[in-house]
C-alpha cells in the first residue's frame, strides 16, 4: 500500500476521488498523460486496495476505498508516539544545547556526549 502512496499522481488520483467516484477519463482529465498511463496507476491503486472500479455501462467507475487507507492511519499512529518522542527529544537538546551552533549532526542530539571517534 505504501509503494502506492510513494507517487504523487497517484496520491492526487485518491484525493480526486475521495469527493466522489469517477470515470477513469474524469480522472485523468487533469493530468498530461495517456488513458493508458492513468489506467496503469489505477491498476496499482487497486493492487495495494486503495481503490475500486466499477463497470457501469460503457464506464468504469473508480470509488476510493477508505477502509485500506484507514488501516494505513491506525498503523502510522502507532508510530506516530514514537517519533513524537523522538522529535520532542531533539527540540529539547537544540534548545539547552550550551554550544550555540553546535555540531548535532555527529548523532549526539540524545544527549551522551561519547566520543564518536574509532579505536584501533
């Protein structure tokens, strides 16, 4: 699901259709691509789930599918605890480092002030 969510015209396909279900010309009216370049990402986006396509007459109509994208949401925010952490330690550290300008990208923004050089 991920892997489908990596390309931009794909996540611009999703929001598209997030409004309301489409025909696969409605949809790729907005870009400059072929039908056939459109079809491909759709195929993708029903690969990973994220979205269907109906067959009304003449048309194929493409729905989002908000279940996959809301089981996506419930991983992320497991692990959104985790970087928040992360990110508020950071902050933390920039803000009472007592160097200003100070180095952090040797890794030592957590606080241990190891010496990062190699025995040997």
């Amino acid at each position: 699901m991920f892997h489908a969510l990596s390309d931009a015209t794909r996540r611009a396909i999703l929001r598209d259709v997030s409004r309301e279900a489409k025909t696969v010309g409605e949809i790729a009216g907005p870009y400059s691509m072929s039908l056939a370049a459109v079809s491909k990402h759709l195929q993708v986006l029903e690969r990973a789930e994220l979205v269907r396509r109906e067959k009304k007459g003449n048309y194929r109509i493409v729905r989002l599918n908000a279940d996959t994208l809301r089981a996506a949401q419930e991983w992320l925010a497991y692990y959104e605890t985790f970087w928040t952490g992360q990110l508020d330690a950071l902050q933390n550290y920039l803000e009472t480092a007592e160097t200003p300008g100070e180095d952090v990208r040797n890794g030592n923004w957590n606080g241990d002030s190891g010496d990062r050089s190699e025995e040997g």
